[in-house]
C-alpha cells in the first residue's frame, strides 16, 4: 500500500481538499471551499501551518470573532443549499467556546458546518495548559465536550490514523439528508503535530453527491388518498423544499392541482410573490392570510418544515379537529410531529411521485379563489403600511424600510435577517422576486447573525460564490443586534465581500418589551429607556461606528432619504451601512397565538389578566392527534 507521511493537520487540510461536489446546476465544485479561522494557541502552530502551505488553492478567511466566523460560514453553507461546506477552526478554550452557539444555530437549522477546535494534550503531562477548564473527576472532559448537545457528529481525534474513519463519517453526517447538521472535531495539540504514513487513497478525488432518498410506497399512496379526499387542502413549504432544490417542482405541483401555499420563515422565497398558488407566509410572524386559510384547512402538506410553534401557533393554528396533516420530510423524527402521516423522502422526488398519484385531481375552485381573495386583502394592507408617511415629523417604521428596500429590488437582491423584530417585518414585507433569495436565522433566532451572516451569504453569492448570482445581499439589522455583534462588517471589507446593511435602531430591545407588556408586564431592562444607567442615554452613532471599520456609512431620516441612499450603496465598492431610527412601537400586524410562560401569580392584575389569555389561547391546541 503507497503512504504518505503527513502530520494530522495536513492530512486533514489534504483530505478536504480532495472532496468534491455537484452543486443544484450539475456542476461539479470543491465540497470545501474554504474555511474560516482565528488561531491561537491549541490551532496555529500545527493546523494553521498546515493552511498556510495551501493558502493559494484554499482560502483561510480571517475573523474578527469565532462566533461570527461560525456563523458566516453557516451562512453560506445555507445560501449554497448545503451543497458545499465552509468549516471554521479556533483555538483550544474560549475560541472553541464562542462557536457552541453558531454550532447551536446551525443544528436547530438542520445546516451542515464542519468546526475544528484546539484542544488540551492527549498526553496531559502538561496539564493544566492555558486556557484548561479542569474537570476534576473526569480528566477526559475538555470545554470541547460543550459541543456533544449541539452537533450532529463529535468526535475527538487523539490518534493520526483515526481521521481516516472520522472525517468520511462527519461528511456523510452533515450532507445525508436525514441527518444533515454541524460536525465538530476535537484536535488535542500534541495529535496535530505527530506524524503518521496515511494511505494515499485516502486522499484521492471523492465527489459526494446528495441523496435524494424515495418515499415508502405505502406512505405515498396513503398521503395521496388524504389529499384526493381533501376540500381545502394547503402546502407548507418549509426550509426543505429549498434544500431538496424542488422550488419549480412545487410550484408545478401546487399549480397543477390548484393547492394554495403558505411558507415558513426558513421556507420564504420558495415561490415568488407574485406565483397565483402563492399566499403569504404563516404562523405567528405571519398575516392572517396564510393563518385563516391553516385554520379551515382539511389536509396540510408540510414539504420540509420542523413544525416549530412559530409555525403552528404553538399547535393552535390548525383548528379543524378534523385535519391531517401530511409530513414530507427527509427526517423520520419531523416527519411524524403530531401524528402527521408521514411520507419520508426527498421533498422534490415526494412531490413528483404524489403528482403521478394525483393525476386529473384539482382541488375545489373555490378554495384557491378564497385563497386569491385573502392574498389580496394581505397585499393592500402592506401597502399601506409601506407607503412612506404624510406627516413630516414622523419615525420611520421597520415596514417602511423593508418596503423601500423591496420596491427597488431586483431578482437577484437577497434579504438576510435574524432575530428581534425583522423575522415578522421581512416575513411579511419582503415580496420574493428571486427564488432562493431570502436568509432569516429563526430556527435559534440568533441575534448577531446578521452582520456575520451577511459576510458568508455575500461570500456565496458574490463572484466565484457557489450561489453566485448579480444581485445585493441586503441585511436587516436592528440596534440590539449590531451592538451584540457587529465586527464582521471589517470582515467584509477586508474580504471584499460587499453588504448593504440597514440599521434600525429603535432604542434597545424593542419586540421583546413589545412581549413583555403584551403579557401585561412593564417596560423593564429592554429598551435604553427603560433599563439602569448613568445619567441621560448615550445614543450611539452606528453609521460614524461602522465608517470607523472602513464602511461606506450615512444616516437617514425618511423614505425618500432611505431610496437615495440605496442607490449610493449599490454604487459603492464595498459593505455599505445605512441607519436611521425607527418607531420602537410600530409593528406590522398579523400572527397568531404564541404560547409563552406568564405567571400564575402575581401583585399586577395586568399579568393575571395576561395569564387568563394565555390560558383560554390553550384550548386550542392540538394534543396527541
């Protein structure tokens, strides 16, 4: 057998190297495309030496915070459908730390991310290094153990010849379908630097395609049946449909048998707006188009979703005793939340077996008619809202902004959000005009994926970006989240991946305090104004704060304003931060029922009188049918 003497770290540099993939346009590419890096101590002596031998043929992106890299390659491992990874490598403690939660993110998002972490000797005659958090009664345990409760796949490498199994098993983790999520590798310092005779097959050419697994036959037909006998039946197209690329599929599905479609936030952008089967996007960040038709709906066909509460009104949204819902999914475990019948499969492969199934069936007239009617009182009702103000004093709203943004956008303009008050507002104001053009992180709701995230999706979608395209990555970013993680705007510029990001600053946390006083609670520790400081509050200046880190960066004040300085950011050559202040009170209504825990006792008759609600909302749930 031919060997090659290699240290750890250059056969695991080597081995990624030598992956490849097919992207959803059939062209083959590098399943890695780089990885994104902050070393210290634990990862630079052995795995940077490692990458700095490969620098020309494969990047190492510098961070500015591991959490952010983290999330900048989930990012982009989002926006190229989980058809190519980009992994991220920190040091041996707080480094490998700060990325547990972009590990989190990436695991409740079901999104392939490969992280190295440094980690303290496999010898321990150092013990305790620097950085060691010692565990007394278990020497084994390392703050890389953190990572076991959020990854996919774990492992800790503490001999050279065990990546020859390990790394194979963590790829076939993140890309199979049924499983796909983040990978984590543990490399004590002293593996990385021993050298080992690696067989050199192992780092030949491998070109991994994604399964794209078949449903039971029994499952399909029996889903078939239900959705032949249904009167109102309605899609939910989750984050699946776009990870099984069966955007056009749907849309021929949905189109052919007269099946209205609401999206998830992870599924948005998987019709355009203007497509006559599509509604709007549901649940509890979404109008009451999409949520009065779930409510009468017989048959709910949920292509791809987690059935998270912010979809299912916390299980109160679908209130027909009598539904069925029918869970295509790659994963068992979604497929069958609820006593859904589940149909496990491809998301494009189901849909075009049930379409054989279905042939000559269309469902009732009047139901997509019904449909049409409430798309259009929905779309009359965010003009309104969007339309700029008469009143030369007001505050611009979080709908104005994401309305004058989608007016001018083009169908390759991306829209990228995260947590706080966007997911509602671009949920619903975003009118997709691209397929695949829209990235809200609401399966962890992770503030600070904005800025971070922007960086990946504009790295993927830039030039040579396995999603490239010609249009902008707009980010949407509130206040609270730009002040929580803000660096990777220098990343981009260092980079050259260009962003266009709008700062809202609505003077702190401001959907939470909507939460907590719609529970009857009072303003308390979330907006600036209502928390303990020094004195008056300072505000901050995010547009001179983000021209500091190189930006291109101007504040201001209304619509008008906001539409000519978009156009100063398309013609800029780099990330370009536009802010402005916005109505803290100001929300875009619709939604549903969300249950939260209100106490049950209380000295204010506002929270009892919010725990009566909350009780009486419960009664609409749907438990164990």
């Amino acid at each position: 057998m031919e060997t090659v003497r290699l240290t750890t770290a250059q056969a695991i540099v080597r081995w990624m190297m030598a992956q490849r993939t097919v992207l959803d346009e059939g062209a083959e590419a590098p399943m890695f495309p780089g990885i994104f890096g902050i070393f210290g101590h634990g990862n630079v002596t052995c795995l940077g030496h490692a990458l700095e031998e490969v620098q020309d043929t494969f990047p190492t992106w510098r961070g500015q915070n591991e959490q952010g890299m983290a999330l900048a390659a989930a990012a982009y491992n989002k926006a190229v459908k989980g058809r190519q990874i980009m992994a991220a490598t920190s040091s041996v403690g707080p480094g490998a730390t700060n990325m547990v939660t972009a590990a989190a993110m990436a695991s409740a998002n079901r999104l392939p991310l490969l992280l190295f972490s440094g980690d303290t000797f496999a010898t321990r005659i150092p013990d305790p290094v620097l950085q060691q958090v010692e565990n007394f009664g278990e020497p084994s345990v390392t703050v890389n153990d953190a990572f076991r409760s959020v990854t996919k796949f774990w492992d800790r490498i503490v001999h050279p010849a065990q990546i020859v199994q390990s790394l194979p098993a963590a790829l076939t983790t993140m890309v199979d379908p049924a499983t796909r999520g983040p990978a984590f590798i543990g490399l004590p310092q002293d593996v990385q630097a021993m050298a080992y005779d690696y067989p050199v097959r192992f780092f030949e050419p491998v070109v991994t395609e994604i399964p794209r697994p078949r449903p039971d036959s029994t499952e399909v037909v029996a889903a078939a049946e239900a959705i032949r006998n249904a009167r109102k039946p309605l899609i939910i197209a989750g984050g699946g449909v776009h990870y099984s690329v069966a955007e056009s599929t749907l849309a021929y599905f949905a189109g052919d048998h007269g099946i209205p479609v609401v999206e998830t936030v992870a599924g948005k952008s998987s019709l355009l707006g203007d497509d006559r089967v599509y509604v709007g996007p549901i649940g509890v960040t979404g109008c009451e188009a999409a949520n009065n038709l779930a409510e009468e709906a017989d048959v709910v066909i949920a292509v791809g979703c987690r059935l998270q509460d912010f979809t299912t009104g916390s299980w109160t949204l679908f209130k027909n005793a009598e539904t069925k819902i029918i869970g295509i999914n790659t994963t068992r475990f979604d497929a069958i939340k609820h006593r859904s019948m589940p149909v496990v499969g491809d998301a494009r492969e189901t849909l075009r077996e049930l379409d054989k199934l279905l042939e000559g069936w269309v469902a009732p007239e009047q139901w997509m008619e019904r449909a049409a009617e409430e798309k259009v009182g929905f779309r009359n009702y965010l003009d309104t809202i969007g339309a700029p103000s008469q009143d030369p004093d007001a505050v611009l709203t979080y709908a104005q902004v994401v309305a004058a943004v989608n007016r001018g956008a083009g169908e390759g303009d991306v829209c990228l959000a995260a947590a706080g008050g966007f997911p509602g507002e671009v949920n619903n104001g975003w009118w997709s005009k691209g397929i695949g053009t829209f990235d809200c992180e609401y399966g962890y709701s992770c503030m600070g994926y904005e800025t971070a995230g922007g960086w990946g999706a504009a790295m993927a979608y830039g030039p040579g970006g396995g999603a490239e395209n010609d249009g902008e990555v707009f980010v949407f970013c509130g206040d609270g989240s730009y002040l929580m993680m803000n660096s990777d705007l220098y990343s981009s510029v260092l980079s050259g991946h260009k962003m266009i990001v709008l700062v809202c600053d609505n003077g702190g946390f401001a959907v939470i305090n909507r939460l907590q006083v719609n529970q009857g609670g009072k303003p308390f520790n979330n907006l600036l104004a209502d928390c303990r400081v020094a004195g008056d509050v300072v505000e901050v200046d995010f547009a001179s704060h983000a021209a500091a880190m190189g930006c291109g960066a101007e504040n201001v004040n209304d619509v008008a304003e906001l539409e000519a300085a978009i156009g100063r950011a398309r013609a800029s050559d780099r990330t370009y931060v536009i802010t402005m202040k916005v109505d803290p009170y100001a929300w875009t209504d619709g939604g549903c029922f969300w249950e939260v825990g209100v106490p049950e006792a209380s000295n204010s008759q506002s929270v009892l009188d919010a725990r009566a609600e909350m009780d009486k909302g419960k009664t609409d749930q749907r438990i164990g049918y």
